[in-house]
C-alpha cells in the first residue's frame, strides 16, 4: 500500500479552516471540560478552606477549639501513647479536651489545667516533664554527653597530631636561646670529652 | 651517669586529670545501673497470683476514703474501667448484680477504679449502670501503677489473707464467671 508523504494541499483555503477548526475544537473540546473541572475544584478548595472551619468556631461557652488545642498539644494521654492529646482521637481524649475547654470556660488558667491533670493522671501526661528527680536526668544527660564528646574528640585530635610532630621536628631557626635539656646534654657530652 | 639528667626527669608528663576520668566512669556507671532499674521496672508482668496484693487508699467520688488493708478478711474484687471503654460497659451490669448478691453476706467487698477517666464521664457511667459498690478515680494512676495494669477493664479478686487470687484482663461476660470466680474464695 502506498503511503502519501506529501502534505495535503490546500485548494479551498475556507474550507481547509472551517474543517480544521471544527476538528480542533473537537480535540479541544474534552480536555477544555476537564480544564474547567479543574479551575471548578480549585475554587471550591479556594472556598472552602477560607470559610472558617467548625474547628475555628467558638463554642457555647466562648472557648475556640485552637483554645483547648493550645494546651492539649502539651499533654499525652497514657492510653495512646505517643500521640499528642490534641490529634488523638480515642473517645478518652475527646473526654479530655471536653474538660480542658470546660476549665478554660470556667477561668482557669492553661497552668492550673496542667496541675489538675497532673494530679488527676500523673506526671506522665506532660509531654515535657519537669526536671525533678530522676527525670532531671533527661536534661542533664544530653548536654553533658555532648560537652564530654567535644572534650573527648579534642584530646583525640590532638594526640593525633603530637605523633607527627614528634617523627618529623622542624628545627626553629629563630630560636636563638637553647633549652635547659639541650644545654645540659652538652654539658654532659663535654664531660665525657 | 646521673639519673637527674634522664628526659624524664627533666620533662616529666602533664599530669592527667586521673579524678575527671574516675567521675566520668562513676557517673556512666550510675546512669547505667539506673537505666537497668528501669528497664527492668518496665519488664515486670501483673502482680502474680498467690502474692500479696499491693495496698492503696481511694478516694471515693463522694469524697470518702477506703484502704485496701482496712479490708483485710473479706473477699475483695477490684476492678479497673473507663467510662470510654466499651468492653466495660459490656461487664458493669453484671458486677452491679454481683455486689448486689453478695452484699448482704458482709463479707465481700467490691471497689471501682476509673482510670485516666473524666469525674462527669464517670459519675455518667455509673449513674447509667446504677452502680452502687465504691468507686473511685485512680488520682495520679498511682493505683494501676502498683498493679502494673495493662489497660482496662481489668479485674483483681483478693482472697481473705490479702493475697491475690485472681485475675482477669479482659470483660467478665457473666454473672456466673464472677461468682465462678469469688465463690471459690468463700469457701471455709
């Protein structure tokens, strides 16, 4: 079968466009759609995240939700371990910030919350605990492995220099006044002549 | 030749700081030794059956206390809920029914500990299931510490002689189970 590599000549130069148009408002047409659906969506997204959120709504009693999360971020429930009350979503923890927005509302202060739960739940609640007893350790320990690190590399690096000096000395030509061993050994080797 | 005159002696070495080292290794081996405490604290299973029960003092919702020792020659059952925990509610009528069985014999007590609960959800709780043993929240978890509780309902039932005699770490599903349990404990 022979193929035509030629392009196609144009005879009707109107009727070449028309049909031409027509053919690529047809190819158009379907990704155009899909360009809309998406301008569509993003301006929704647009909308959407800029209404305020139930989550910013203040509740009956005045107290935001950022309001209890503030505080509820720096607290860890010991039933769900390693996730900030804030983000946990256990029904125990719902239970928890119900009763951080309800002292809030009731005027408590975000200190007075803390020691309330630290006396309802323990100490391990905080997700910083407070530098008493053994856990001062956790404050202590780091900085003073750090520092003895530092302490422990310095004396490494220089006792990997001493080596290299030893092996190889670079007489100090302008050192004009002779040590005391030196001066001594000469002494000594002067004896013995 | 004069031992005077030796490198040595003219040029003798810095003196090392012989009480830094000796602090250090002290301090490491004090770390050490605590971390081992701990992990070993951490490994340690329930309070085994047969020991004796770790004492405690709650505090009631209604503001009374009761110790554990002051019941020395009943039958105790303590047992761990949360308000949020379903399996929980799944036993609580049925212990409510026990207490109620062996209430009037006088000699078998039973306790409630909430745990890592709320005082409103709880006094719901037990409201909803007309509890009426003793209840208490556990304040500071002091009391599911010394249990080394594993998480809730778990229930402890402690012979005459204060010894643990049983124990279960999951719901009770019948009346039945429980006086399975405690009827054993009442016998001469």
């Amino acid at each position: 079968m022979a193929i035509d590599h030629h392009p196609p000549t144009i005879n009707d130069p109107k009727r070449f466009f028309k049909d031409n148009v027509k053919q690529a408002v047809q190819i158009i047409k379907p990704s155009t759609g899909l360009l809309i659906a998406w301008i569509g969506l993003f301006v929704f997204i647009l909308l959407w995240g800029s209404t305020p959120g139930k989550a910013q709504q203040p509740t009956p009693g005045g107290i935001t939700d950022d309001q209890v999360n503030a505080i509820a971020r720096q607290m860890y429930c010991p039933v769900c371990e390693n996730t900030p009350l804030d983000v946990c979503p256990t029904q125990a923890c719902a239970q928890w910030r119900e009763l951080i927005r309800e002292k809030l509302a009731a005027g408590w202060s975000e200190d007075q919350i803390k020691t309330y739960f630290v006396e309802q739940y323990g100490e391990r609640v905080l997700a910083t605990p407070p530098a008493r007893g053994l856990n001062s350790l956790v404050y202590l320990v780091p900085p003073v492995a750090i520092l003895a690190g530092v302490y422990v590399l310095y004396r490494a690096l220089r006792s990997g220099k001493r080596p290299a000096q030893t092996a190889a000395p670079t007489p100090d030509k302008t050192e004009t006044v002779p040590d005391e061993y030196m001066m001594r050994m000469e002494e000594e080797l002067r004896k013995r002549n | 030749m004069n031992q005077e005159t030796s490198p040595a002696a003219l040029n003798p070495p810095a003196s090392r700081p012989a009480w830094g080292r000796l602090a250090a290794w002290i301090g490491l081996f004090i770390l050490l030794i605590i971390v081992a405490v701990a992990l070993l604290q951490s490994q340690q299973g329930p309070v085994a059956i047969g020991k004796p029960a770790p004492d405690f003092t709650l505090k009631m919702f209604d503001d009374q206390t009761i110790q554990l020792a002051s019941l020395k020659g009943k039958v105790v059952l303590v047992n761990f809920w949360a308000s949020w925990c379903k399996p929980c509610e799944q036993e609580a009528a049925d212990l409510e029914t026990a207490w109620r069985y062996y209430q009037p014999r006088g000699d078998v007590a039973f306790i409630g500990i909430a745990w890592t609960d709320t005082e409103p959800a709880s006094l719901a709780y037990i409201d909803k299931f007309d509890i009426t043993y003793p209840n208490g929240p556990d304040l500071g978890t002091r009391i599911s510490q010394v249990y080394r509780t594993t998480g809730v309902p778990e229930t402890y039932i402690i012979d005459r002689g204060g010894n643990l005699a049983y124990k279960k770490f999951s719901p009770f599903l019948s009346l039945a189970e429980i006086k399975a349990a405690i009827d054993p404990l009442l016998e001469p």
